[in-house]
C-alpha cells in the first residue's frame, strides 16, 4: 500500500483549489450580479470596413467605391458617370515604403489629351491606396485627385 506524503498532499490540495477557482471563474458568467454590462451604442465605435488590398484591379475598384462613397447626389452620380465613361485608362503601381508599408498608386490618364470634351482636371489625377483599404487623393498631376473630389463634394451639398 502506497503512503501519500505532505508533497502529494499540497499537490492534491493545490489541483483542488485550481478546479475550484475554474468553475467559480465559470459560473460567474452565469450570475447576473457578475455580468458586464454591454456596451451603448454610443461608447462603441463603428471603424469603416476596410478591405485588403493585394492587386492592380482591387486597388483600381476601392478607388472607384470611394468616389462613389462620395457622391451623395444624383447630380453628383450624373457627374461620376461622365467621368467614367470619358474613356480614360485607369492603372495601378504597388510600392513598398521604407517602414514595410504597402501602398498602390492608383493613376487616370486621358490617352486623347485633344479632347476638349474632358474636364481639365480628368485628365491626369491619382489617389494613394493603402493595403488596408485607405485611399487618399494624391499630390501629383497637380492634385487634380482632389479636384475631382471637390467637385463631387460641390454636387453633393457639401461645403
């Protein structure tokens, strides 16, 4: 017959104590004095849903959502619509920054510079897009990206 000795004993008790501590720690979920109350709807913020950016084409579409995000208006839509169809040829350049960061250079050309049927600023313009879905207009080509922008914010109401 096999003694247990004081070490068994505190190994026993300390097992005990851990089983005690798991199920007290479990339970509490249960007891409605020992719940969290949820959050309000105020206190939790809503983040827009980002999208990962890892081609040409998906850096290309999250720039033509977020000009659409940005026209509120049909007039503003009426003016999207001309600028999508004014046969402008859209690419995407990948990039990769000296902190790691990824960001896709997203570029509007008008390869028939003749046509004074295009608005000036459709002609060349660009947005930087980063690989989380963030898109913001970009200084080159005279931040004619902004200029859109601008309009589109005029025709929607803003100020």
């Amino acid at each position: 017959m096999k003694r247990y000795t004081r070490m068994d004993a505190c190994l026993w008790r300390f097992v005990f104590a851990l089983t005690i501590c798991a199920v007290f720690l479990a339970g509490c979920q249960e007891i409605p004095g020992f719940t969290t109350p949820a959050p309000t709807p105020a206190a939790v913020k809503s983040e827009p849903k980002r999208t990962l950016v890892l081609s040409e084409d998906k850096a290309m579409l999250v720039v033509q959502e977020y000009l659409l995000s940005k026209a509120v208006t049909a007039k503003a839509k009426t003016y999207l619509s001309e600028f999508y169809s004014s046969g402008l040829e859209w690419s995407a350049r990948s990039e990769l920054l000296k902190d790691g960061t990824r960001t896709w250079n997203v570029m509007l050309e008008a390869k028939d510079a003749k046509d004074d049927s295009i608005n000036l600023h459709w002609k060349q313009a660009g947005w930087v897009v980063f690989d989380d879905g963030r898109v913001l207009p970009s200084p080159q080509y005279n931040a004619n990206a902004l200029r859109i922008e601008t309009d589109l914010q005029e025709l929607s109401g803003g100020k």
